[in-house]
C-alpha cells in the first residue's frame, strides 16, 4: 500500500473530525503512529515494520475519551452504540457466521462486530456482560458514530 500526502491529509482530516486521540498504521515497510497532542497531531515514523503472516495493513485506532459507560433503559437494557462512522460487518467474513446473535452471551471484551473506515477494519467490543436481546444494525449497513446497534440485558 502506498501512501500519497494527500492519502495522509484525508486521513489527518478524519482524524480531527472524530474524538480519538491515536492512530497506528502498521504495514510490512513502515509504522506511522499518530497522537493528538494539544490540539494538533505528533508523528511517529519507524521504516522496517512488522511483518505480519497474511502481510497487509493492520491499523489501530484508540479513543482515549471513551464513550461514556452504558446507563440502562427503562426495561433495564443496556445499549451497544457504533464508536466510529463505517460500515458495521456482524461476521469477520462474508458467509461466515455473526460473531453475536441474539441470546448470545457476551463480556466487555467481546466482539461484536467490525466497522470498516477507510479500507481499515476494526474490531467493536460489547463493552457490557449479558446476554444480546436485539440486534439492530444490519450486516454491510453504513452507521454512524453513536447508532444502536445491539441491546444487551445485563448480567446479573
């Protein structure tokens, strides 16, 4: 993958648009870190990246301002939102099965699903413990940051 300055600017452009605080972008020549630093972003360049096994671009993002915990409905639900714009994928492949489906059990760590930005895939945990009474975002369906995507009843 070859990065052009403007590949770099949309990203920087996006980047701002959001509420996280960090990207790594990680591929067989080069590690580009970057961090949200007193209103501006640092950049981080090592040449030489990590080779992973089925080569590629792996890509991270962290959001240091988390979206606030889940408080519970009025039937006691707690909500599972979209952290980001994309494109919400329920399984890791097309034909496989849903990482989640309804009642299924999930923890905090537990993937729910993917959300594609830019090409770059990534990983959405549950957040809460319990067990998935409603999905509401369908497969391949564009969402935005904040949208429903499952309800969860809380373990007890």
């Amino acid at each position: 993958m070859n990065l052009s300055h403007e590949d770099v600017q949309e990203i920087l452009r996006i980047l701002d648009e959001t509420t996280y605080d960090e990207l790594t972008l990680e591929t067989d020549r080069f590690t580009l870190n970057l961090k949200r630093k007193g209103g501006g972003w640092t950049q981080e360049t090592k040449l030489g990246g990590k080779r992973k096994e089925e080569g590629g671009s792996v890509a991270s993002i962290n959001n240091t301002k988390a979206l606030d915990e889940p408080t519970p409905t009025e039937d006691g639900l707690l909500d599972i939102r979209a952290p980001m714009v994309g494109t919400f994928y329920r399984s890791p492949k097309p034909g496989s099965d849903p990482y989640v489906a309804i009642d299924s059990e999930v923890k905090k760590d537990s993937v729910i699903g993917i959300i594609e930005v830019m090409k770059l895939m990534n990983s959405i945990p549950a957040g809460v413990s319990g067990e998935v009474v409603e999905i509401l975002a369908e497969d391949a369906e564009f969402v935005e940051k904040g949208q429903l995507l499952m309800r969860v009843r809380p373990s007890p």
